[in-house]
C-alpha cells in the first residue's frame, strides 16, 4: 500500500505522523529514531482509520492527538480497529512479525488537538475536513512548507470518499486543502509517493470526480493499480444512486 510515516524533526525531538503500519515496520521506526537519538514528544493521527491510528511502546508515552471528532471515533471504535489490524484489512499480509498485546494496546489511544499552537517540531497545523473519514485533518508545517495529507492526494490511490459515502464532502475537502496545497514545496500523501507538485495531485482528484459527476468514464491511471478497480465501481455505483 505504499503507506508513509512522517517524522518530524527539531534538534533531538521528533513527533510522528501517522507512524504505520506492520509490526516490524513500527519495529524499524523505533530502530530508526533510536539511532539518531531522537526523542518522540507528540503523535498526530490524521485519521481514525486502522493503519493510522499506531503506536510503539518504544516511541514513549508522548501525547498523542487527532482532530476531536477522530478522536472520538479512534477511542469508540478501538476495537474495531484492532480487529482490522490482526485481520490485515486493506494489505496484502500482516507483515513477518505478530501483533503483540502491547501493539494493540497502544492503537487509538489519542486525544483531541487542543487546537492552540503546540510547541511541536514544524509548530504543525491541523487542516481539518470531512473528506475520506470524519475529522480527517492535514498537518501542515508551514515553517518548512509541507503538507502531510493522510489519506488524500495520493499517486497510488483514487479519491475515496466511502465514509461517509458523499462526493460533495469530498470535494469541498480538498477545496478546504487547496491554499496550503498553493503554498506547499511538497505534500505526503498517507499511501504512495511525496510529490513537489501538489497542485498536480489535487487537479488529478478534482478531474476523476468532475468526470465521474458528470458521467462521463474518467481516464485515470491510478484506476489499474491494486484495489482500485473495486473503488471506481463503488464511486460509480454511488453517482448512480445519487442521480436516481
Ligand atoms: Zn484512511
């Protein structure tokens, strides 16, 4: 799934976004910021969905937030998404290592964004919408112009806007995104590749849905790419059931 974890750095402190997904590649993470001496102090889920909602017990015991209404849903569906994860929902496998009790444990466990600036590296901002989940936000840090998109603009994936089923909150998502989109040297989707060109991607998304809005069959790479096949058909039977 191409997933992306994002480390943000100042000095020895670092906090993580979206850090994912696989136990050894939480493993590898906490590898990682231990061999540059980092010290973990905050998390941001963008979303409560179950591959952005981890945690190691090697990352320490930071706060770690979300927007208040992803909070709210982390907290009340922690089952649920542990469940997801042990299943290996929305992956190819689970990865060569087991989810431990305390992987499992450390899932969801996030609180609402206070939303005054927090003394974080990047002094990041949440964009918050309702495209692709509730709550969804972006992490923007400005100071280094670049833009964390969780499960938004990405190269690998088609716009989903399944949760809840609504194209219009969709677009005004990414409307909600476009300025920083404007601003950004570089954006980072949740799954595939960092791009320079964020305004690339997001005219990519708008063009899907406009051509899927107005009935006509989008030409769009992304549509081979694993998975995809089975979200135009829902995108497609979602337009249907709206225009009838
Ligand atoms: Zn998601």
């Amino acid at each position: 799934m191409t997933t992306t974890s994002t480390v943000v750095v100042r000095g020895n402190e670092a906090h993580l976004v979206d850090p994912a997904w696989h136990p050894d590649e939480l493993d590898a993470l906490a590898d990682g910021l231990d061999a540059r001496a980092l010290r973990v102090v905050g998390g941001i889920a963008t979303h409560a969905h179950h591959d952005h909602v981890l945690w190691h017990p090697r990352f320490g015991s930071a706060p770690r937030w979300a927007s208040s209404r992803a909070a709210a849903l982390a907290l009340a569906r922690r089952d649920d998404l542990r469940a997801a994860l042990v299943r290996g929902e929305g992956s190819q496998d689970v990865g060569p290592r087991p989810w431990t009790p305390e992987l499992l444990d450390a899932v969801g466990r996030v609180q609402p964004w206070p939303g005054a600036p927090r003394s974080l590296p990047g002094d990041p901002e949440l964009v918050v919408h309702d495209a692709h989940a509730p709550g969804h936000a972006a992490v923007w840090l400005g100071g280094s112009r670049i833009l964390v998109a969780g499960d938004m603009l990405s190269d690998v994936e088609l716009p989903l806007p399944l949760e809840p089923d609504d194209l219009a909150a969709y677009l005004e998502g990414l409307d909600r995104l476009a300025p920083y989109v404007a601003r950004a040297d570089v954006v980072v989707p949740g799954h595939g590749r960092p791009s320079s060109d964020g305004t690339a991607r997001l005219d990519a998304d708008r063009r899907y849905l406009d051509a899927l809005l107005a009935g006509r069959d989008p030409d769009d790479p992304r549509r081979a790419n694993p998975g995809m096949a089975e979200v135009h058909a829902a995108l497609l039977a979602l337009v249907r059931a709206r225009g009838a």
